[in-house]
C-alpha cells in the first residue's frame, strides 16, 4: 500500500515542488505576509517530498528489492567524502586507537545510513559536533558515532525513535518525516549491525551504528 500510493504522489509533489520554485524566486515582489506563506508551504512541500522518497525506500526493503552490494571499505576516508557531499566539510571525524580503519558495507545504504544521521542532528540539535570511528568491545566490528551537543534523548525514547513515524519528544515541533532513524535502522540491520541512542558525555547525543569488519 504504501508503495503504491508513493508512486501515485510522486507526480503532484513534482507539479507543487516546481509551483513553489516559480513563486520563491519571485518572492521579492511579494508582500510580507504572503513570503511567511510561502515559506509555510515551501516546508511542508519539501517535508512532503522526503517523506515519499522515504516510504518508497521502506517499501522497497520491505519487499527484498534493495540489493545489498557489501564491499570492504576504507571507513575513515568514505566517512569524510559522505560528510563532505552533505555539506559538513569542517565536520571533526576522529579515529580512536585499535579502532579498525576498514569495514564491510554497501556503499550507498552507509551514504544513507550516515548522511540520516547528519541530518538529524542538524534538524534536531544545531548540527552535529563530531563524528567517531570506535573499536566495538568484544566484536569484530566497528563503531560509528555521529555526535551532537543538543537536548539529547531521553532514556525512554531511545528505542522508539527508530520506529517509523516516531519522533521524540524534542522533535515535536520540528519539520520531519519521522522516518530517517527508522531508515538507519533498516540499512544498518541489512549490513548485519545495530543501530542505537546513547548519551553524550558533557551533553547531547551519541548516534552509533555497528558495522561487521569481516565479509559476511
């Protein structure tokens, strides 16, 4: 169902996202009221959009038709290239000691992986503050946690803001689909690792995800 009624959106969101284009770029020749209008509906557009490039991700998970292409990757240096093609060029990407360097990954489900959660600490926390590549106690695997100084997330969320549709009680008041952790979760669980919430010492939130370092 949601597969079906993504597509069907598809095109009226393409007609409304090309109106509101036409109208922004004219916004200086509009009055001050109607430009706060504008700006309502630019958002809830672009929010509307997301939300169908996501549920059509989903549904293709769902259905067994995301392919998963793994490949050992040098983890530090794909990290910065997808940080970079989101814009964060002076993001901190620190690597700890005896942390492995190389994992086993789908490139582009690691791009959505990391670049959700980018996003969300811009959305959710003023950007994030740092992003840490973790040796995992006890596992062969690696661990990376994107950082943020934000309000954090309460214990009694953590679990939840993975599921889809759910967001946090910091989140409330804030554009979203609710469906960026639960993609993250998906992927992350597609590669054979985990995906979590945890605090930040000094304040925040930690977003780790757990990647396998040997091929499956």
């Amino acid at each position: 169902f949601a597969s079906d009624v993504s597509h069907e959106l598809r095109s009226p969101i393409t007609a409304l996202t090309a109106a509101v284009e036409v109208l922004d770029a004219r916004r200086a020749d509009l009055p001050q009221r109607t430009q706060q209008a504008l700006d309502v509906v630019t958002g809830q557009v672009r929010r509307f959009d997301q939300m169908v490039i996501d549920l059509l991700e989903l549904s293709r998970i769902d259905a067994g038709a995301a392919d998963v292409n793994v490949e050992e990757v040098d983890l530090p240096e794909l990290t910065e290239r997808v940080a970079h093609r989101y814009g964060y060029t002076s993001l901190p990407i620190e690597v700890q000691r005896r942390a492995p360097r190389t994992a086993y990954v789908d490139r582009i489900r690691f791009e959505r992986i990391l670049g959700n959660l980018l996003d969300n600490a811009s959305a959710h926390a003023d950007g994030p503050s740092r992003v840490s590549i973790e040796p995992a106690p006890g596992r062969r695997a690696v661990l990376l946690a994107v950082e943020d100084e934000g309000p954090g997330v309460a214990a009694s969320e953590r679990t939840r803001i993975f599921e889809r549709f759910n967001r946090g009680s910091a989140a409330r008041h804030r554009i979203g689909t609710g469906l960026g952790l639960a993609l993250v979760a998906e992927h992350a669980a597609a590669l054979g690792g985990l995906a979590w919430a945890e605090d930040r010492p000094g304040g925040g939130a930690r977003f780790v995800v757990q990647f396998p370092t040997e091929a499956p």
